[in-house]
C-alpha cells in the first residue's frame, strides 16, 4: 500500500487537516489520532501529505537506517542552516559520519572523567543556592535553576571558559539560548517562510540572540587556537571539548572554523535544553512519589555516605534506582517526543511503500506510554528499569528512545545522565521539596523540545536523623 493511501483524519478539500492542526498542542493532538487511526496514519496538509508512524518497529527501522536511507527533514535542515548550524545534529551521509568522529573525540569517556570535577563544583553551587532557598522558605523557578546549571556545565565543557549564571544570576547567554529553540520550532511549522520578508519583533530578537552566540563563539575558537598553538602539549591531552575538536580537525583537513562552530553551538543547544528540561519534568513526576523518594535516598544515602554530593565518578555506577528514576522521567516525559524525516529512496517498511523525499513523522512519545508495550503504562514505576523483577511484565523497550536509535544515537547521552545523576543525588540526599504551583496548571509546550510552563517549589532541609 502507497503511505498517501492509508487514512487518517478527515479534512477539507484542497486544505486537508491544516487548519484542524495544534501545532502547540500538536504531540497530544496526534497521540489522539493514534488512538482514533492507529500507529501508522496519513495526515494530508493539503499541498502535501504527512506519514505519522507510532510503531515502534517500523520507527526502529527508521533509526537502524539513518542515515543511508533517511535523512532529518529538508526544511529543518534549511532552518538551521540559515543560522549557520551544520554539524552532527543535522548533517547527513558521509559528512556525518566525520562529524560524528570528530564530535565522539570531544564527548568520549576520558574527556568526562577529567571534566567530572568542574561537574561537581557547579552541582556545589546548586547546592548551596538551593540551601539558601530553604532557609528563606521561598518560593522559585527551578526550571531557571536547572537552565542555568546546564549553561554553566555545557560551556565549561565546550570551551573551558568558567561561568557562573547560578549565583551571578546574569545569563546573556542563557537568556539568548532560550530564544533559539522556540523560533526554530516556530519557523519549521511555518506553511510559508514569512520571516524571509517580514520580520517580527520575535524574529528581530532571535537574529539578534543568534548573531550574539555566533560571536561568542567565534571568540572563543580564535582564543583557543592561539592558547593551543602558545602551548603545543596540550594538543596531546585537550581539556576541553572545543580544545579536543580544534586538534581532530588538525587531524583532518576537511574541517574548517565553520564546522567547529556549528558542532560547539550544537553542544550549548541540545546539552543545555535537552537535560534541563528531563530535570524538570522529574520534579513533577516526583511530586509527592514518597515511596519513589524513600527508594532514592537510601541507595543515595548508602552510595554517598556522609557527602552531600556525589564526589568520584565511578559512584555514578552505583546509582541504579536514581538512574531508573531518569528511565521512567523520559519515558513519560520525552523532551523530544516527536522527529520528523525523509526518504532517501523509494523504501517498503512493513507493507507501506514510502516515496523517495516524503515527508515522515515519528511519534516517539506514543507507543511508551501504551499498555502494549509497558506495563502501568500510565503510572511512575522506576522499578521497571532495575534487573530485579519489578511486577511489570511488560517491557518493550524498542518502544523508548529517549536518545534516539541507531548509529545516530546521541552523542551527548552519557554526559546528559551524568549531569541528571548528580544533581536528583544532590536533591534526595539534602531537600524535601513541594510544589508551590498546582500541578494541573503545569502544561506541556512544544517548542521544538517539549517543556515545561514555568512553575514554583519550595524546598526544605531534609531531615536526615
């Protein structure tokens, strides 16, 4: 069967469904759709047709096959592109793959080992500021507190430039960084590119953000050159991402400054957002999860002895249940529960004949969060991630791609657990905490990662007798 000929949603003549779209709302709206036409159906948006694939075997064949047979969609591709992005997030084929080489070098095991001390003193600050927090019984924004420890991370890693957003609380580019994706995901879902013609006050102040990043990072790149070229050893043992890239691409002729940019821009972007965000969906996912809680901190507790916070690397591995608690955030909470793809190739996956550049969306949240493939689907049960039997017989993971699959599995994925791991040890070992806004005025915003609407806790010292 052709995709165009498998039904969906009935629309209107010559529009289609375009007008009935959420594009807001649009990951709930199609999981809706999933439950009315089922795990594989055709969205006509008029000029075009939309494929939406909820299954997860046919979605790991698209993953396995990335990226010889498919590829990210041409108009995201063209979006980033227009801001000077294209690196291993969104190059394809061959120059991928040396992307990803490149990348690897920066993200691999040894450079987070030697970066895992800088880890922990911004985990410190959080610490601290949180304490703070406690005592003045005030009510925050965690979700500012997590964006701004990612930032701080995120941009010693890639550059080895020391900030301190958390307790300096001036983040220009933090704050730039939060314009990005929003417009991005706003410019993607745009039927006619108006922002190439008119240009909105939003769309002013996201070039201005963009042009600001450019030129800090730029900055950046000729500052280390000159550092690694003043001090040639340590081209043999880089301290830092950008530090680690700059000398593969010595390696290899076939980078430039431009490629170094988009990868570094790449690294703020996604490792800032992505891990941010997870966090705070956990805050609310916990939310009065006192058995869920009581599990956490005993294995914390027993880990980190009389420490506040996690201080060698190899106590990471031995917070299983706090990792477990990370598995099921994700599950029920993906920041990126939709991707969008094209054919390379006219492909056949499981019957359905797909044509050469059509256009593919893949449903990630959907098939986790059914009874088919997860036991409790709807409920928060970390003990199904553990190797002991967790009364959920039901475990599909082929259905969980929080990271996504494949060879283009993320590159950052360790390093976003490593980050979340340190500081929900850091949580349950020293604050109870409570929601100070209701939970059913929490929403979910898709802007190009789902987030979540600004909300407020209020933590206490935790009672350790």
């Amino acid at each position: 069967m052709l995709s165009k000929e498998i039904p969906g949603p009935k629309g209107k003549p010559i529009i289609g469904n375009m007008l009935d779209v959420d594009i807001d709302n649009l990951h709930n709206q199609l999981s809706d759709w999933v439950d009315e036409y089922g795990d594989v159906f055709n969205l006509n948006l008029g000029l075009s047709n939309l494929l939406i694939v909820a299954k997860p075997s046919m979605i790991d064949y698209v993953q396995k096959n990335r990226p010889r047979l498919f590829r990210r969609m041409d108009k995201l591709n063209n979006v980033l592109e227009e801001e000077g992005i294209s690196g291993v997030f969104n190059a394809e084929g061959e120059r991928w793959k040396q992307h990803r080489g490149m990348v690897a070098k920066g993200l691999d095991i040894k450079h987070q080992i030697a970066f895992f001390p800088w880890m922990m003193k911004v985990t410190d600050r959080l610490l601290h500021k949180w304490q703070k927090d406690a005592e003045q019984l005030r009510s925050f924004s965690i979700q500012d507190d997590f964006l701004r420890y990612t930032v701080d991370v995120s941009t010693n890693l890639a550059f080895g430039k020391e900030m301190n957003t958390l307790e300096e609380r001036k983040g220009a580019i933090q704050d730039d960084m939060e314009k990005v994706f929003p417009m991005i995901f706003k410019r993607i879902n745009q039927p006619i590119p108006w922002y190439k013609w008119f240009r909105t006050k939003a769309d002013k102040e996201y070039n201005a953000a963009t042009d600001r990043l450019q030129e800090f990072v730029d900055d950046v790149i000729s500052s280390t050159k000159q550092r690694l070229n003043a001090q040639p050893e340590l081209k043999e043992n880089p301290q830092n991402f950008l530090e680690a890239i700059i000398v593969a691409a010595e390696e290899d002729q076939q980078f430039n400054d431009e490629d170094i940019r988009s990868n570094l821009l790449t690294l703020l972007l996604a490792g800032e957002d992505t891990t941010a965000h997870t966090l705070t969906w956990a805050i609310t996912l916990l939310d009065k999860q006192t058995e869920v809680i009581a599990k956490a901190r005993e294995e914390v507790d027993r880990v980190l002895g009389d420490d506040n916070v996690v201080t060698r690397f190899e106590q990471l591995q031995q917070l299983e249940y706090v990792g477990a608690v990370i598995n099921e955030v994700m599950r029920l909470k993906p920041v990126a529960p939709i991707t969008l793809y094209q054919p390379n190739e006219d492909v056949e996956i499981e019957g359905i004949e797909i044509k050469k550049d059509s256009r593919m969306l893949l449903h990630l949240r959907k098939s986790a969060t059914m009874e088919e493939h997860f036991s409790r689907a709807g409920e928060f049960v970390p003990e199904r991630w553990m190797k002991t039997k967790s009364k959920c017989p039901v475990h599909n993971t082929t259905a969980y791609n929080p990271f996504g699959g494949g060879p283009r599995y993320c590159p950052g994925a360790n390093l976003a657990l490593t980050e979340m791991k340190l500081v929900l040890a850091m949580l349950f070992k020293n604050f109870d905490f409570e929601l100070t806004t209701p939970a059913e005025d929490i929403k979910e915003i898709m802007a190009f990662t789902m987030m979540a609407s600004d909300f407020e806790v209020k933590f206490t010292q935790r009672n350790k007798q």
